[in-house]
C-alpha cells in the first residue's frame, strides 16, 4: 500500500478540523502544483494512507493519520471565479486540477519538524529534501513505520 504525506495550514484545515467529522469524506482541494496534482490524480488510490502535517505555523509536524477515500476527481475551485484557486485556463472538458477526498483515521502523538530532521534514518525523506515546497509527497514503507513508532512513543 503506498503512503503520502499532505500539508495543510492548520486555520484552513487541520486534524482537530477532521477529527470533528471522521466519517465526513473531506475534499483536497487547492493543490496548484503539477507534481502534487499528478500525486493525486495517477497515483493515490483509495484507501492510501497519509500523515497529516501541519504546515506553515508555529510549531509545524504531523499531527495524525488520514485515508484516501475517493478516486481523483476536478477540483471545483478550479471553476469558481470568487474562489482563490479559480483558473481562467481550466475547462469542464479539460480540467487542470484535481483532488481526492480524505477522511480522518486517527490522531497521533504530534511529531515536530525538528524531531523528524533529528533522525538520521529519515535523512532522504522528501519532506525533508533541502527546498522540498510540495504539499504531497510519497512516504516510503520504512519511513512510514519508524514514523508510526516515533508518534506511539510520544
């Protein structure tokens, strides 16, 4: 099973915001990068697991565990004059954009961005690639498990 990481800024969305509603399919809406959106769009699959970051605040790091629940679809803020993400290029017949709904599986120990580059065993971590901006990024299986360890430990 392939997993991802998603970064969301936690006043526009965060766990707290899905685990509100965990059986409530929450759609990512938003993503204006390719690679993301190819994320999206050719390789997550329903029932894909993500760890769910909060970026862009205080104390950034994953706060928990979401599931991809829908195959990718337009994003309808691509079509929307009023919204920030409107795209004047983007059609009904051709879309640009896409994205995938997710739904809350669970709240982990939250694991800051510091502890994480403190650990040489994820040192090639996408997310931790020098200049790495993308807000979706594969995460290996090994990855993945010591993750999970590092936020039962915490």
């Amino acid at each position: 099973m392939p997993y991802w990481l998603m970064k969301s800024e936690p006043d526009e969305l965060s766990i707290d915001d899905l685990a509100a509603a965990p059986a409530t399919p929450i759609p990512w809406f938003g993503v204006r990068n390719y690679q993301a959106r190819n994320f999206m769009r050719d390789d997550m699959r329903v029932g894909d697991l993500i760890l769910f970051y909060h970026s862009s605040c205080a104390e950034p790091g994953i706060a928990g565990v979401v599931e991809v629940v829908s195959v990718a679809y337009p994003d309808e803020t691509q079509f929307d004059t009023a919204s920030k993400y409107y795209d004047a290029k983007a059609t009904r017949e051709t879309p640009r954009w896409f994205n995938v709904d997710v739904r809350f599986v669970r709240k982990g120990g939250f694991l800051p961005l510091r502890r994480l580059r403190d650990c040489p065993a994820l040192a090639g971590m996408r997310l931790l690639a020098k200049g790495s901006r993308l807000s979706i990024t594969p995460v290996e299986a090994d990855e993945w498990r010591l993750i999970e360890s590092l936020t039962a430990a915490s």
